[in-house]
C-alpha cells in the first residue's frame, strides 16, 4: 500500500511515524510546500526504521505530486493549526483554498485514491472534498470523529480510574466544541453501562471535558494536538489497508441517513479496503437525535461560507 501526507507539519509528520510504525503500509510519501521539510521529516523519520523495527519506506518532496502517482491513501494535514482562542470555524477562508487545491492534485495523480481530511473545519473541508472533486461518498473519509471518541475514552476511563482499555464510547456529530455529541449513555465499562459506576454530575463533567478536549490542548500548548490526531488517522488508514471492516465514527457525507442531506458529518462508519464500507445508523435517544440535528445546523452554517 501506497499512502501519501500531504502536509509535514506535526500533525503530519505524527500521522507518518504511527503509519511507519505499525507497518502495514510499504511507501509512505511526505508533502509539503516548505522547501526541503518534507524530505528532512522522511529522513529523519527513515533513521529510526532499525531502531523501530518497520519497514516501510518513508520519503518526502516539496510540492511534487507527481512523486504521489499510484497512491491508495492520501492525507490531507495541511492548513494553519489553531492557536489559544481560535475557533475551528475561523480557520475557513485560508484552510479551503487549501485542502481543495490539495485535493484536485491528488486526484490528478491518484484517480483511485481513498481521501482522509483532517484539516479544519474538519467536517467543511470533507464536504469541499467532496464537491472539489466529485468523488463517490465513500472515498472520503474526515478523521474527527475516531480522534474525538479516543478523548472521550480518555476522559471516561479518568473518571473511572480505570484502563481505557476497560471502556467503549462514541462521539458522533460535528468536530467542533459546540457540534460533538458524546453518547455517553451508551457508554461502557467491560459490557456495563457507565452509569452504574458513576453520577449524573460525572457524567456530565465527562462530556464537557470531551467536547472541549482540543481547545484544552490548544491552550496548553499554544497549537493543536499532534500525536492523538496522527494516531487516530493511522488507525484509520490501517483499517482500509487490512480491510479490516472495523467501525469508527467518521465524518461521512449523508443522503438521508439519520435525516440528514447534503452534510458531511460523524456517524459510525465501517471501514475497508473501498474505505467507507457501510454508514451505520445506531438507535438513538430523542436528546441524542436533538443535539445531533443541532450540530448538522451548526456545520450547515459554516458549510454556508464556501465557496464551491
């Protein structure tokens, strides 16, 4: 499998290491448009192939997408990051010029690639994808969901003091502070709802922790998060590359599911080798499908400022 990164920022470089390091991917190709950063980022990520023990190829090129030709997977990184206090939203205007000149060159050289958007405004720039290039639903795919739902087992296992690997849980809905929509009551503890472990109040604190879990990271470190978002990414690219049929929540674009249309937005998705193998529509509460309608409005608003 052939995976191209587009962009070689943190993030990118993150979404580079893990892909390498779990190798299941024989060519990973690094681009950026900062000249020699993509090939200093290969280089040095190639020197610790002996000392990680993979065996993928790792390279880098500045603005060449030629060097991208035959990929499977392409990811797109690149944009400003956010910075203490900016919105996901106010990144729109210079972020879409971007991810759909990205896009439209990926395409030119990869007619067959499978599309991971992870720049913000996440579940926007998927559905510019989308318009940008006219490709089927299913072959791209935006990442905030499965990065969301692993901060939410990280906030729910911190409540229980407990493994995450003890606990389950879903974020669906849009990639934002004010569009996540935690599941918490369908939230787990080895089978077991996690109500039966903790208050209403808990409960509560949990979800609120969730949806503000990049703008926390933001403040502490003064840009966004790097190694969960390039983790979560790589576990998506794995599932496609293993066509391992795993379900993830994803930012997918929806023609009547759960109601919705014309929207990309996250929704548990089955991922594999055509990438999203099937939407699937879980049973939710009337509070779930209220605050889920709620953030399809609120992507809808942003969706409203492009220009496509």
């Amino acid at each position: 499998m052939k995976v191209t990164v587009v962009g070689a920022g943190a993030v990118g470089a993150s979404c580079a290491e893990y892909i390498a390091v779990k190798d299941f991917a024989d060519e990973i190709v690094l681009v950026d448009i900062k000249e020699g950063f993509a090939e200093g980022k290969a280089m040095d990520l190639m020197q610790t192939a002996s000392l990680n023990g993979f065996d993928s190829t790792i390279t880098g090129t500045t603005n060449d997408y030629s060097k991208t030709a035959g990929s499977d997977v392409a990811v797109i990184t690149s944009g400003i990051p956010r910075k203490p206090g900016m919105t996901r939203e106010e990144l729109i205007g210079i972020n879409a010029g971007i991810v759909k000149t990205v896009a439209t060159s990926i395409i030119e050289h990869s007619p067959n690639v499978i599309i991971i958007v992870v720049s913000n405004p996440m579940d926007t720039m998927a559905y510019l994808a989308h318009k940008a290039t006219g490709l089927p639903k299913n072959r791209i795919i935006g990442m905030g969901g499965a990065l969301d739902s692993a901060r939410f087992k990280y906030r729910l296992a911190e409540a229980l003091d407990c493994p995450q690997s003890d606990v389950e849980g879903m974020v669906i809905g849009g990639h934002s502070d004010t569009g996540m929509v935690p599941l918490i009551e369908k939230a787990v503890r080895n089978s077991v709802p996690v109500s039966e472990f903790l208050s209403e109040e808990k409960m509560s604190e949990v979800v609120e922790a969730t949806k503000v879990g990049g703008a926390t990271l933001t403040k502490l470190l003064g840009t966004s998060a790097w190694y969960a978002p390039g983790a979560a990414v790589s576990e998506l690219v794995k599932a496609i590359a293993l066509d391992s049929k795993k379900m993830f929540p994803c930012s997918a674009l929806l023609e009547g599911e759960y109601g919705l249309n014309d929207i990309s937005l996250g929704v548990p998705c089955v991922l594999g080798k055509n990438g999203i193998e099937k939407i699937v529509e879980i049973s939710l509460s009337d509070a779930e499908k209220a605050k889920l309608a709620a953030s399809a409005e609120g992507v809808k608003a942003v969706n409203d400022l492009l220009e496509v």
